[in-house]
C-alpha cells in the first residue's frame, strides 16, 4: 500500500521538475498550489469515510507533500546572499523537510487509529503553518528582489549620465 503514494510522488516531481525546468510554471505559485492541493486533501482525509477516496487523498497529499520542498529549494538558496546566509538556509530548509520523519511516528501513533482523524488534524494544522511560511517568504523575496532591480536601473542610469 506504500508503493503507490510514493510512485505517484515520484513521477510528480519529475513532471514539476520539467515544467519548472521548461519555465512553463513559476516555483513560488507552484509550491502555494502544492501546498493548497494537500491542505484540501487534508480536510477530506478527516471528513470522508470512504476508504477508497481516503485513499485516493491520501496518494495525492504524499505526491505533493514530497515535492513542495524540492520545487522551492532553489528560490529560498538563490534569495541568500553569501556563503554563511546561503549554509544557514539550507540547514533550516533540510531541517524542516527533516522534521516530518522525526514528529510523524508521534503523529500517527496507534493511539488514533483506524481513523486517523486527530493526526490528519495535526498535520493540517502543521499544513497551514507551513503555506503561512512560505507565503510570507514569498513576499519578503519578492520585496528583496525588487529592491536589486531598482539599485540595477539607478546604476545604470548614473552610468548612462
């Protein structure tokens, strides 16, 4: 039952991977999607009760669960200036795609099985956290990014004077 979820993981990435690749989608609107996507599956995983769509939701929130981290990696190393800011980020960024394998035997405890429901709740509330994260790391790149601009045109400006 673990094969297909990480498969689809798998061949999810790659397709992202592509299409990032290719510059027909953007990481930052990607990643919100991912994490959109995966929140939803989420709500349905804690109020459905159909085993096979439980299922199904579940294949999808690991496809996109493990490729969220990896869609946004390059934007978080590429908005770090220097080499200790650059180590630093991706410390913390490994760290948290780390977190999942230390908190999740806690999380996913025999204690609430069959159902699962209290541990889909504390991922989703972890899920909502995260998409704040990176919505507000999003912004504060996007601000960084436009500040370079403005110092590259007013140079080039001075420089044409």
């Amino acid at each position: 039952m673990n094969m297909p979820p990480y498969i689809s993981c798998f061949l999810f990435l790659n397709l992202m991977g592509f299409l990032l690749h290719r510059k027909y989608i953007r990481p930052w609107t990607t990643v919100v999607a991912i994490e959109s996507t995966t929140i939803i599956c989420y709500i349905l995983l804690i109020t459905i009760h159909n085993p096979v769509v439980r299922y199904l939701c579940l294949i999808v929130a690991i496809s996109c669960a493990g490729s969220a981290y990896p869609v946004i990696w390059p934007e978080r190393i590429r908005a770090l200036d220097g080499t200790v800011a650059a180590g630093v980020g991706i410390g913390l960024t490994n760290a948290m795609a780390q977190f999942s394998g230390i908190v999740g035997p806690h999380v996913y405890s025999t204690n609430f099985g069959p159902t699962y429901r209290t541990s889909y709740v504390i991922c989703l509330s972890f899920l909502l956290v995260g998409i704040s994260a990176i919505l507000g790391t999003w912004w504060l790149v996007r601000r960084k990014d436009r500040r370079r601009e403005r110092e590259v045109a007013e140079r080039d400006s001075e420089n044409q004077i």
